[in-house]
C-alpha cells in the first residue's frame, strides 16, 4: 500500500469519527443479528427434490404493512418479499405463491394475529420473521400443505399458555402430504400443540411416502406437546434443544423418525409411539425423559449434513435459534 493511500484513509477515518452521520434506532439485541443471504440454502430434507431457493433471483420489495404483504406474496413469480417493521392484523393466514422468498429484514418483523399458509405451492422460503399469538379461528402461524420444497429457518413462534389448549391452533403444522420441508434454526415456545406432521390417522392414503421433514438445530421452549407430532412420513432431527417441553417427538402411524443428539431439559417423554410409529435414537441427551418408540429402520438419511454432539447444542442453538439475522 502506497503511503498516500494510508494517509488518505486515516483522514477518511478521522473525518468519520469527528462527523457522526445520525442513526437509526437499532432494535435492542442488533448487537447479535448475523447478516445473512438471500442465496443461503437449507440443510435437510428441503435440499433435495432440486434444492429450496425460493424467490432468488427474481424481484424484490419491501412490504411493511398488511396490505403490502398480502399483495406482494400471493403470485407464482419469482421473489424476495422483505418485511421491514412489525405488522399486527387479526386476520385469517396469507396464502404464499410458489417461487417465493419472505424475508424479515431485522429482529424487529413480528406478523402479530395472522399467519401464512402454504397451499399446492413449491420451493417456498421464510427466514427470520416472529409470528404471535394467531386464533384458532384465523389458523396455524405457518401451515404447509400439499406443498413440496419449503424452507422455514430462524422464524420465532409462539402464543402462549394462559388460555385453553384449543384457543390457538399449531405454530408448524406441515400436512396433506407436504414434503422436503426443512425447519432450521427456530424458537418455538409457549405454545401447547407446538408442530404437527400429518393431521390425521385417517389420511394415510394421501401422506404415505411424503411428510419428508428435517428439524435442526431449533429450540423448543415452554410447550405441552407436538415437538413434533408425526404422522406416516420420514422425520430427521437433529441438534434441537428442548427445554420444558413435556410430550416431545411423537412417531405414529408408522412414521420413521431419525432422532440425533438433540439435548431434552425437563421434559417426560422425550421420543415415543401410538398407534406404530417408529424411531432410530442416538447421541441425544434425554434428561430426565426416555425414548420409548420401538427401534424403527431410517437409520441415514440422503443427504449431508454437520451434527454437533449433544453436549455442544444448548450453545450453539441458545441465543441463536429465531430472528436473530439481518439483511
Ligand atoms: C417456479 O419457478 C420455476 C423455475 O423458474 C418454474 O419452472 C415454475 O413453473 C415456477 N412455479 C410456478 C408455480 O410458477
């Protein structure tokens, strides 16, 4: 580096440091918000079928009101919808068009009173946006069905446990034979039926060979049961933290769980069966729970991925898992 160069950036620096430009209100953890890409692609079950990318590549607005969001999010082009700002609207879920990225700009993005819903749509993605607290009667914060290739990574869900178990629906409720859907990264509390795969024992007809999901490195906190429910499909997870979550993985119907060092903290049943589900457990860390599902067969899974050993999640997924990013 040339000395002219040195001196002119110092001076830069110095003009920087005497010159404050005003900022804006930063929200109060931006200290920790990671920067993160729209071209990031998932691990998991969500990286196959042709990968998840969702609206990489196409257009891009940012929406900050409801009406906005609705408007932007519906069509089958390809986009990136960021949300800028908080929207709270009691309304039933916002239909989400294939081909689509919705994308919180920063910790501040919480959807309060309604949720999305991802219905006959593929290669869907939605990263770092909170939703709160949406009735049973306006649906699941996010629900997926007959849907293929959706990827949910460092969304915060939740309602809470103040009213009767039916008053607020599911916060991932993944069914009608939805598939390669991967939930990474996420916080999921205070909630009483936190996540169901499959809805029904019945449904078999449609489910059976789809329900291909990957739960990572998420934290699950403060829920009653469904951590997740799963029905007739393949479940993988792996480095999720549950703490306080009484029922958690539920493998039925002849359902194939691979459950990896995932770390339970005052929970009672950590993995277990009805009606003949099945499940592969090693390297977890269960607690004070057990698993009790008899021994299933989906012992790999096809594609890589990087697994911490139990004893490394509580940091790793602590303080990381929900909006925790930036863009
Ligand atoms: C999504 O994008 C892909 C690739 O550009 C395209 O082939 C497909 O038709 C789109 N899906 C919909 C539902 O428009």
């Amino acid at each position: 580096m040339k000395f002219s160069t040195v001196l002119s950036s110092s001076l830069m620096v110095v003009a920087a440091l005497a010159a404050p430009t005003p900022t804006v209100q930063e929200p109060v953890n931006a200290a920790f918000e990671k920067r993160a890409s729209v071209t990031d692609t998932p691990v998991g079950y969500a990286s196959q079928n042709g990968g998840t990318t969702g609206g990489a590549g196409g257009t891009t607005t940012t929406v900050s009101s409801f009406a906005e969001f609705t408007a932007a999010v519906s069509s089958s082009d390809k986009k990136v919808v960021y949300v800028s700002g908080p929207i709270t609207q009691a309304a039933k879920q916002v239909k989400v068009g294939s081909n689509t990225s919705i994308i919180g700009k920063d910790s501040s993005v919480v959807f309060t009173g309604f949720g999305l819903i991802v219905k006959g749509m593929s290669n869907v993605v939605i990263r770092n946006i909170a939703i709160a607290k949406v009735l049973a009667a306006n649906g699941d914060a996010i629900g997926v069905q007959k849907s293929t290739n959706v990827w949910i990574d460092h969304v915060d869900v939740s309602s809470d446990r103040d009213h009767d178990k039916d008053f607020y629906d599911g916060l991932l409720d993944l069914t009608h034979a939805a598939d390669f859907v991967t939930i990474s990264n996420s916080f999921v509390h205070d909630h009483w039926k936190a996540s169901l795969v499959g809805h029904s024992d019945s449904n078999g007809a449609e489910d059976k060979g789809h329900l291909r999901v990957t739960y990572a490195n998420n934290l699950f906190e403060n829920l009653n049961s469904r951590g997740p429910s799963f029905r007739f499909g393949t479940g993988h997870m792996f480095n999720n933290y549950y703490n306080s979550v009484s029922d958690g993985i539920n493998t039925r119907q002849g359902a194939q769980v691979l459950v990896e060092n995932n770390v339970f903290v005052d929970s009672k049943k950590s993995v277990y069966s009805t009606d003949g589900g099945f499940a592969v457990a090693t390297g977890n860390d269960f607690g004070s729970g057990s698993n009790t599902a008899p021994a299933g067969t989906l012992k790999t899974v096809p594609y890589s991925y990087t697994k911490l050993d139990a004893s490394a999640v509580k940091a790793a997924v602590v303080g990381t898992a929900g909006v925790t990013l930036k863009f």
